[in-house]
C-alpha cells in the first residue's frame, strides 16, 4: 500500500469546531431509511413528523432512548415491545454511522497541519463513546455533545461551554455546521462560522483562513478571508451556500 501524502492545512492557533451529522457524516441513506420504516409498520408520514418533533429533547437528554421510542409509539399507535425498540434505536444510530471520507480528508490535513480539533455534535449521549473512542476521537483534541451538556446548539451557553472548555477567544474559534442557524448562533458570539453544504467549498473556506496574516482577526481578516474566497472561485459569503 502507498504512503498517503497530505495537503497540511495549518490554522494554529486557531481551533477548528466541527459538528458531526451532515457534515463529517452523511445522512442516513434510503436504505438506512427503509429499514427503520419496516421496523416501524405505521404511517410513514407520521412517523417521520414525531421522529424530528422529538428529536431535540433526545439530543438535550431530557428524554432517554425508551422514552423517546415511547413518545413516537405514542403519537403513531404503535405498540412495539422492548425487542422492536432495541431494534428501531440501532437501526437509526446505525443510519448515522456513515462518514463522507472527504471530510476525514480535510480533518486529517487539519490534523497534519498542527491544527487543533473540537467536535460539537447536537445528539444523545449515547453517540459520546463512538465519538471519542471510535476513529473520529482520533482527530480531536475535545469532543462536546449536547445530551451530555443538556444544552443545545444554537444557544449562546454552549458555544460559551465550549469556548471557556478549550481556554480560547471567539476569536480564535471556526466553526463549521451545515445548518445556518447553528452558524449564525456561533457568529453572534464572534466566531468565525461557515455553513457546510460540500467538501471542496469548506477546503477553499479553511485554506483562505491559513492563509491569513496571523492571528489578525475581526472584520479586517473577515473580509481578506472573503477576498480570497473569491478569488478562489467560491461567493464570498464564508457561511457557504445554502
């Protein structure tokens, strides 16, 4: 086998946040989809509806897995015992499991570059061990889920958790989420965000930011970092497109 050569991106001491679902993952596949339908045997659309209208307490850990199982059995007419619940609640953490391999590219090229790496997921605390102790924990320096911290992105409390946890200014902070509204809440406590919709426009954003003067940050940097977006081919806008 070859040796892999790496294209370093080297942003220190700037730290790179990254979230997990949709970015550094894919989401779940038709098939990943299908399987928990055939679990399920109810309604499809209803299904889907409770799935994400209960997501958000999952991911906060005010409901814990049964309970949230419960609550969409409850708003489906579903009658699954313990055995299907196991089943539907592998089969969903088994959809998130699939990783775009070129954003594991750009994290190991971060990682070759000296960068430090946090990761700041919205889920259940029952993806914290697959996280920091599966191949991804070995990227970051710092993993941060929301069920663990029963706080929630976009909320200011835990971009500031996060920031106080790994010792570091706004200002010295990226963050990269694929939904604008996790980005802007980063944004209006001054860190510096960009909104995931593919791997090659996160490149060109991340090589823009190394190439910046040091540790010259606020507007100024915003806007050379912009200039050379640009210049790059992207749109100027460092959240991405939506």
């Amino acid at each position: 086998m070859g040796t892999v050569t790496r294209s370093a991106l080297a942003l220190s001491p700037r730290t790179v946040i990254f979230d997990y679902g949709e970015v550094i993952s894919h989401s779940p596949s038709a098939a990943d989809r299908s399987v928990i339908e055939q679990l399920a045997g109810v309604d499809l659309d209803k299904f889907w509806a409770s799935y994400w209208a209960h997501r958000p307490e999952l991911d906060l850990a005010v409901e814990g897995v049964q309970e949230y199982w419960a609550a969409i059995a409850a708003d489906t007419g579903a009658d699954w015992d313990d055995g299907r619940v196991y089943e539907l609640w592998l089969a969903d953490y088994r959809s998130w499991l699939s990783v775009n391999p070129g954003t594991v590219g750009v994290l190991a090229d971060l990682r070759a570059g000296g960068t430090r790496l946090a990761l700041l997921s919205n889920a259940g605390p029952d993806f914290g061990s697959y996280f920091r102790h599966g191949m991804l924990g070995e990227y970051f320096d710092s993993v941060y889920v929301s069920g663990e911290l029963k706080l929630l992105k976009p909320s200011a409390e835990i971009y500031a958790h996060v920031l106080a946890d790994l010792g570091i200014a706004a200002s010295e902070a990226v963050f990269i989420d694929n939904r604008a509204d996790n980005v802007r809440g980063a944004q209006e406590l001054g860190i510096t965000g960009h909104v995931f919709t593919d791997v090659a426009p996160l490149r060109a954003f991340l090589e823009s930011l190394s190439a910046l003067p040091g540790m010259i940050w606020g507007r100024t940097v915003v806007e050379f970092a912009r200039t050379r977006f640009r210049a790059q081919g992207g749109d100027g806008c460092l959240e991405g497109n939506i």
